[in-house]
C-alpha cells in the first residue's frame, strides 16, 4: 500500500519555522543557505548530512559552490510539499551545522 504524507498548511510551517534559525518557507519548501570557510568545509557537512538523510531515509536538494551549501527540503511523496517528515530532517541538520 503507497501512504502519502500530510502536506503541512503553511500556518503550521511557518510556526514550526520560529524554532529552525535561517530556515525560510521558499517557493512551497524549505530553504537553509550555509556559508563556510572553505569548499573542504562545505564538503565535510554535506558528508555528516548524507549520514543523517540516510537515517532518516529522506534527501535533501543540495546544491554546493564552493564554501555555500544550500539546502530544499520537500516531500516527493506529497507532492512536493512540505511535511513533518521535511521539519524532521531540517532539525536534524540544525544540530550538524555551524554556519
């Protein structure tokens, strides 16, 4: 049997939003830009979030250049929208890194 998650009402993300620092609602997903010292940097954090992604068998679009690392998070299986299963793993990576 396919389940498909519960897409959140955007009052229920942007709440759930106050406690996830720089995380932004962008164009029906979340949003985290981080900047470090080096691409070396950037490379090590993608690697801990892979570990993490993997765990929580959901993957992030991440997009690297050079020391910047942007993340979106949707649910594939709702549509493309944003669920608990997305402010899961946003929490999860805002216990990884140090922008």
């Amino acid at each position: 049997m396919f389940f498909m998650r519960q897409p959140l009402e955007t009052f229920q993300i942007q709440a759930a939003l106050i406690g996830l620092d720089g995380w932004t609602l962008d164009n029906g997903k979340l949003l985290k830009f981080y900047v470090f010292i080096d691409f070396k940097a950037a490379l090590v954090f993608i690697n801990q979030l892979g570990e993490v992604a993997e765990k929580l068998n959901h993957h992030p679009e991440i997009l690297n250049s050079w020391n910047k690392v942007t993340l979106r998070l949707s649910t594939h299986d709702a549509g493309n929208q944003v669920t608990e299963k997305d402010l899961t793993l946003a929490r999860a990576i805002q216990s990884l890194a140090v922008s």
